[in-house]
C-alpha cells in the first residue's frame, strides 16, 4: 500500500509539473496548432468542441474524416502549421490541402 501511495504521488507530482500544453495534446484526439494564436479559449466545429491554450486547440475523437475535422478547424483558426489525429502529424502535402479551407 505504501508503495501505491509513493507512486501515485510521483504521478500526480508529474502530471502537475508538467506544462499546460503538454497535457493538452495529451488528452485531445486532435490537435491543431494556428500560425496565429487562437483568440478565443475554445471554439465548436459543427459539434466538436475544441479547447484552446498556449497556442494550441485539442478536441476529442468525432465522427468525421481527419482530414474534414483538419478543415472544419482551419476554417475557424486560420493557416495552421500543424495538425495531428490520433498521434499522427499531418505530412505537409496533407496540411497544405487543409490550409486550402482555412478563413
């Protein structure tokens, strides 16, 4: 039990520790990074609700192509210079057909 306790300590040490960007991307199913700073603290792309901070915006899993959820954001955001679902970067021919959509 006390060995339970020092780890889940040093967990919650690392998890607080750890910069508000980092744990972020690590809970979004997307992550959009704006050439702009996002304005706006969260935004909603048809039912999608995006979470912005530090530059970039997070968003869980929807029911939409990556590549349609990359549009839908960048229309909203602007140029993006990065764009990642499910742990994968967008190459840049992928992003640059998303940076197509955007405002």
């Amino acid at each position: 039990m006390t060995r339970f306790l020092a780890v889940a300590a040093a967990a919650a040490a690392t998890v607080a520790l750890a910069p508000a960007g980092f744990a972020q991307t690590a809970r979004g199913y997307y992550s959009a990074t704006p050439v702009t700073a996002p304005e706006k603290a969260s935004l909603v792309t048809r039912s999608t609700i995006w979470k912005c901070g530090e530059g970039v915006c997070v968003a869980s899993k929807a029911n939409a192509r990556d590549n349609i959820m990359c549009e839908l954001v960048a229309r909203e955001l602007g140029q993006l210079s990065a764009f990642r679902a499910n742990g994968s970067e967008f190459d840049a021919e992928a992003l640059a057909k998303c940076n197509t959509k955007a405002r």
